[in-house]
C-alpha cells in the first residue's frame, strides 16, 4: 500500500523490492553497454569558414552602390539568405559524393560495401547518407562565420574528410555562382552594336543626301543672312524710289528743254561736256573704289557701282570722240545734261531694280532652305534618338557584360566569397560518445527509474507494512508497535 513520500518509506520500499530495484539498475547498464560502450569512439574535426556576403558583388560596381542604399534590414535578409545558401551546398548530395571520392569511400566507411549490398543500395548513396549524419553546420550569432563539424573514427579520416569537404564546397560555390548570362550578354552586345553603328550610319547617310550639318548653327546663320539680306533690299527699295522719282522728274524737264540751239563754238561746248564727263567718271571711280572697301566680289553694291564707272567710261569716251569743229547751231547742253542725267538716273534704276531682284531671289533661297531645314529636322531628330537609344542600350549592356566578365573570371580562378576562417583541426580525444557522462547519466536514469517501479508495484499491494499506513487507514495515533520478531526470539 502506496503512503507519503519519505525517506523512511523510500528506505523500506529500496529493502522491500531490492531485486526490482537492481533490476532496473541492471537494464539500464545493459543498455548502456549496448548503446554506448559498445560502440567506436569518435573523434570530431572542425573547421570555419567566413561568408562574405559583399565580396563576391566587388566585381559589379552597380550591386555595390544598391546595397549601400539598402536598409540594415533588407541587408541582414540578404546576408541571412547567401549563409543558407552555402548551408545548402555544404550538405548537397554532389558535394558529399566528392568529398568521398576524393578521400575514399572505403576509407571514410570501412565494410560499407557490403551494408550497402545488403540494404540493395549504391555505395555512394549509402555512404553520403551516412556521412550527413556526422556533419553538423552551425552559424554563430551575429556572425557571418560557418563551424563545421565532421566525425570519424579515425581522426586523420576525419581531418582529411573534412579538408576535402571544405575544398569541394569552395569549387562548387563558385561554379555555381558562374554567371551564365555572360554568353547572353556577349551575343546581345554584338547585335547591339551592330544595331548602333547601323544608327549612326543612317544618320550620317540622311545627313549627306540632305546636305544638312547642324540645324541649329545652319538655322541662326541663314536667319542672320537673311536679316543682313533684308536690310539691303528695304535700303535698295528707298533708293530705287528716290531714283526713279529724281528720273521721272528729269524726264519731265528734258521733255520741256529744246533740244538744238544757237551756239557760237562747238569746241567749248565739247569742252565743258568732256569736263563734266571726267568729273562723273571720278565720282563714279571714287565710289567703286570704296565700295570695294566694304564688300566683297559679287556683292550687289559692288557690281551696281561698277555699272556706274562703265556707263561714266563709256559717255567719257564718245564725247573725246567727237568733232570739234565750229557751228552756229547745234545741241543744246542743257538737254544734253539733262539726257545725260537721266541716262544715269535710269542706270541706276535698272541697276536698283537688278539688284532688288537679286536680293528677293535671295531672300527665297533663304526661305527655301529654311523650310527645307524645317521639314526635315523631325526625320533627322528621329533618327538621333534612335541612335541615342541604341548607344545608351549598348553602353548598359556593355557594362553588366564587363561586371559578368570580371565575376566569371574571378570564379574561374577560385576567388570567391568563401574565406577558410580556420581548417580542420586533427582531433587526439574522442568527442563522442562521451561515455563518463552518459554512465552517469545511465546510472541516475537506472536509480530513478527503479524508485519509480518500486512505488508503482507497492501502489499495487494492500499490505500495510508501516505504522504511518495504519495511522492513515484508521484515523487514530499509534501508541505502540509490537515487533513480532523480536517476541519469538525471546
């Protein structure tokens, strides 16, 4: 019959069922020696290794400014997320299955071959399972540092084993962090760059057919020329209308003067016109030589000029020519002056009116090539952003193909985001079992569990045995105990 807990009754109840008490005592020593002493010691290699989470972005200028501009959170996610990652490779069926390769199946795993055949199951398979089971990866806190962890019954094995781990865990991460957008973007650079030089070439081509250069340098000179052009032609206009109304009234006066009257000597008359022509012919020479001070060749002003000095030569000249023998009537020199004045006058006139057509003719040049420059600006515009966009298109890709490039190439020569913080260390003391503490802990477990039986087989038996039962049973204080053994010794 089960009473309270005492030390007492826990003594008695160790006496009452001693045999039940060695005997929990005996099976968990029995498990223990089959569980743990039965079994190798094995001895634990460690390694770290160091996940740079930055360094393998180094090569791309563009990942490096976007992740100073991430936030401390979306960075820790970042760095979280490539520590997983390289946990993934660490324990991946192809990095186990060339760890083994490398050091031995056989050697990691003696006789595994034959459990292998026994459970109808490849070596390797069998082997990387096994090997999963001694491998613990662990991440330290607030740390981007990997501790691996590799047992082994045999300490070199397992340093070996472990080395080659970190080794094939190395290649793989680079292989694996290969960019393969590197052949793509090597291809897509090339039809870029045709693309772009075919741009330019279309530019160019429009540019040639149309006898365009600059737009707005062509613009603002034929804009300046054909506000220079304009000025001309209005100081023209105001010229032409001044000589065509001293003309209209030189005709008038010439149609009121007569034109013979009675002269005493021709030789002064011939005298004076030849005078007044030399003096015409060097007003006329005076002018044109100024003029050709301030214009060029071809200039209207110019040739109107050099109309006026042929005209003054060629009167000069008829009037050396004449006789100049005596009459008593002859042409009046008024109305030869006038004639002559009008003459000019009507010279310059046509001159003017010469000059004001070329200017008009100018003038419609300028505006054809304006309207020309205008029609085709949008064309040509056009085809400038198209080549703006391919240019800038190429220039984008060529850069992500020179980060890819150099990525590639730094993976290629083994350079990648793994540092090896510390290599595998050659064990001298087996890490496990840690047989001392789990004798220890198989004999509490034992005594324990033999109290524990003890009270439950009692907790199943009526007897009263102690005086504390009785006292519970009938509700009265025990006044004396009689011990029956000790009367029949008596």
């Amino acid at each position: 019959m089960l009473s309270h807990l005492s030390l007492r009754y826990i003594s008695y109840l160790l006496f009452k069922r001693w045999k039940v008490f060695l005997g929990a005592m005996g099976f968990a020593l029995l498990a223990y020696i089959v569980l743990v002493f039965a079994k190798p010691s094995q001895y634990e290699s460690t390694a770290s290794i160091v996940v740079k989470v930055v360094d393998q972005d180094l090569a791309s200028p563009d990942s490096v400014m976007q992740q100073q501009g991430q936030t401390a959170s979306s960075f820790s996610t970042l760095a979280k997320e490539v520590i997983n990652s390289v946990q993934v490779i660490i324990t991946s069926p192809d990095v186990l299955a060339s760890t083994l390769r490398k050091v031995g199946i056989e050697r990691v795993y003696p006789n595994i071959s034959k459990k292998a055949a026994k459970a109808n199951l490849p070596t390797i398979n069998l082997a990387v399972e096994t090997l999963i089971t001694d491998l613990a990866v662990k991440v330290n806190n607030d740390t981007n540092v990997l501790t691996l962890s590799l047992f082994n019954t045999n300490p070199i094995v397992a340093r070996n084993s472990l080395q080659a781990l970190v080794t094939a865990t190395v290649a793989k991460h680079a292989t694996v962090m290969r960019d393969p957008r590197l052949q793509f973007l090597e291809r897509k650079l090339t039809a870029l760059k045709t693309e772009a030089d075919s741009a330019q070439q279309a530019v160019l081509e429009f540019k040639q057919k149309e006898n365009i250069s600059s737009f707005d340098e062509e613009r603002t000179l034929l804009l300046k020329q054909r506000d220079t052009t304009q000025a001309s032609r209005n100081e023209i206009q105001a010229n032409l209308h001044a000589s065509s109304g001293r003309a209209k009234s030189l005709e008038s006066s010439l149609a009121h003067t007569p034109r013979a009257i009675v002269i005493s000597d021709e030789n002064d008359r011939t005298s004076r016109q030849l005078d007044s022509a030399r003096d015409r012919l060097t007003a006329a020479q005076t002018r044109y030589e100024a003029a050709r001070q301030r214009f060029r060749e071809g200039n209207p002003e110019l040739v109107d000029t050099a109309a006026q000095v042929d005209s003054a030569k060629r009167e000069f000249q008829r009037l050396s020519s004449e006789s100049g023998s005596r009459v008593r009537t002859g042409a009046n020199p008024v109305n030869q002056a006038l004639s002559q004045t009008f003459a000019t006058s009507r010279s310059d006139v046509d001159a003017m009116q010469g000059a004001l057509k070329e200017r008009d003719q100018q003038l419609q040049a300028i505006d054809a090539r304006l309207g020309h420059l205008n029609t085709n600006e949008m064309r040509v515009r056009e085809l400038e952003r198209r080549r703006e966009l391919a240019e800038r298109e190429y220039r984008s890709y060529l850069e992500r193909a020179q980060s890819a490039r150099i990525v590639n190439d730094m993976n290629d020569a083994g350079l990648t985001s793994l540092s090896v913080l510390q290599p595998p260390t050659l064990p001298y003391v087996p890490a496990r079992p840690r047989k001392m503490l789990l004798l220890l802990m198989t004999l509490l477990a034992g005594f324990a569990g033999g109290i524990a039986l003890c009270i439950f087989l009692e907790s199943l038996d009526d007897t009263l045995a102690l005086p504390e039962q009785v006292e519970a049973i009938v509700g009265l204080p025990l006044l004396a105990v009689v011990n029956s053994q000790g009367q029949e010794d008596s």
